[in-house]
C-alpha cells in the first residue's frame, strides 16, 4: 500500500515506522517549520503542497491509496485541506488525534480559553508566565513582561528583550517539569489542548507547585472519516 502521512507528531513518526517495517511504501510529509526534524522511517517530503489542489493532484499523480492525517490537534487548516483533497482524489482518510486533555483528572482544575488572546489576557496578571504553545503563537504574548518561553527552535522574529528562552524537544520528565517550574518562579504556565501523555508531565508539576494552568481548547476537527487515538490502532485499522 502507498501511505501519505501527514506527520510532524510522535504518533506520525511511530506509524512511519510500524509501517515501513511492514513493507508499505510510506512517506511522511512535514511542513518545514523544525529545520532538525526528528528521524523518521521511509521517504519524507518537506514544504507544503499548495493548499488544496495541490495536495488533490500530488495523491492523483502519485498514486496514493491512503492519507492518515497525524498532525497535531492544532494543525486546523491541514486537516481541513486533508478532508477536501481526499474527497476529491477519491482517496481514503484516516485520522490520528491524540484524547483531548478535557477528562484529564485535573482538568477541572484549569482555566479553560478559547483562543491565544484570551489567554494573554489570564496569564497577564501573573509574575512569572511559562509558554509551552509553540513558537508559531508567541505573537499573542508579546505584551507579558516576565515570560519563560520553551520552544524546539526560536522564531523567526526576534522575543522581547525581557523573555527568558528554554530551547528542548520533549518528552519531559515530571521530576525536570518540577525543577524548571520551581527555580524558575514560574506562577502560571500557558499550554494548548495538545493531549496525551508526551507532554502532560507538566501538568501534574503544576498541581504540585499551585500553578495556575491555562489551557487553549481545541477546535473540533472535520467529521465525516475514521479516526484513532495512536499508531498501533491505525494499523489495526488498515489491517482490518
């Protein structure tokens, strides 16, 4: 089977993987925002298609027989783009999105926002802010003055003079998370629905150290095609 994988998460790397190792013909298509992606099984293609049409003709072209859309919860317009280009190549679909952090055990616990502005303005009102919302959503802080800013790469713009950058590339520990939050005087931490286990270390730090936690919600996500929550179910699903 010839496999497109829209990737750029943990869960796409592991189903490039499981799948190369089964002789699928697999490429993993990463829009180029990390210059170090991590290593990944198969081919891998970087940049965009051209929206739409040109991800319908790249599956027309190149023979796809399926798309596993395996982008992160937050990627709206790629999903969308996925939804539209499958139903016109006639090519099938297959969806891996992590559980949402919304039954979480802490969850109730958590102010909940819409949106990065709305954010902002909750987190304005705390000494020492920690960003985890990745490097593409910083525009929305810029006016928080005492801001820990962790991210895989920096942006391309330069951050406020005031900011305090962590470069690294999870997972991370809760005994690290604890550390970082603690000696850094971290009193709100800032994070996206992102979901799973990666990255929700942090999580229960912040309840141990009273950090207030605030968290974007998701928006949903196109309806209409199966979907997973991990790597392993989508290849039950193929070999289903």
């Amino acid at each position: 089977m010839k496999v497109l994988i829209l990737g750029g998460t943990r869960e796409g790397r592991e189903l490039a993987a499981l799948l190369h190792r089964a002789g699928h013909d697999v490429t993993t298509s990463l829009a180029g925002r990390v210059t170090r992606p991590a290593e990944i099984a198969g081919a891998v293609r970087i940049g965009g298609f051209g929206g739409i049409p040109g991800l319908t003709a790249h599956l027309t072209t190149e023979g796809v027989d399926l798309v596993v859309d395996a982008t992160h919860p937050f990627a709206e317009r790629i999903s969308a783009n996925a939804v539209a280009a499958s139903q016109a190549a006639g090519v099938p679909l297959l969806r891996i999105e992590r559980p949402s952090w919304s039954e979480h055990r802490l969850a109730n616990r958590w102010l909940w926002v819409a949106d990065h502005d709305e954010a902002a303005r909750a987190a304005a009102g705390h000494d020492r802010v920690l960003l985890t919302v990745g490097r593409q959503s910083l525009d929305h802080y810029r006016a928080l003055p005492r801001v820990l800013a962790r991210m895989v790469e920096l942006p391309s713009t330069p951050l406020p003079p005031s900011w305090e950058v962590h470069l690294g590339r999870g997972p991370f520990d809760i005994d690290s998370e604890r550390t970082l939050l603690r000696e850094a005087g971290v009193t709100a931490l800032v994070t996206k629905d992102s979901g799973g286990r990666l990255t929700e270390p942090k999580l229960w730090a912040a309840a141990e150290l009273d950090v207030t936690v605030i968290v974007v919600r998701r928006c949903p996500t196109p309806e209409g095609f199966p979907t997973v929550a991990t790597a392993r179910e989508a290849v039950t699903f193929l070999n289903g």
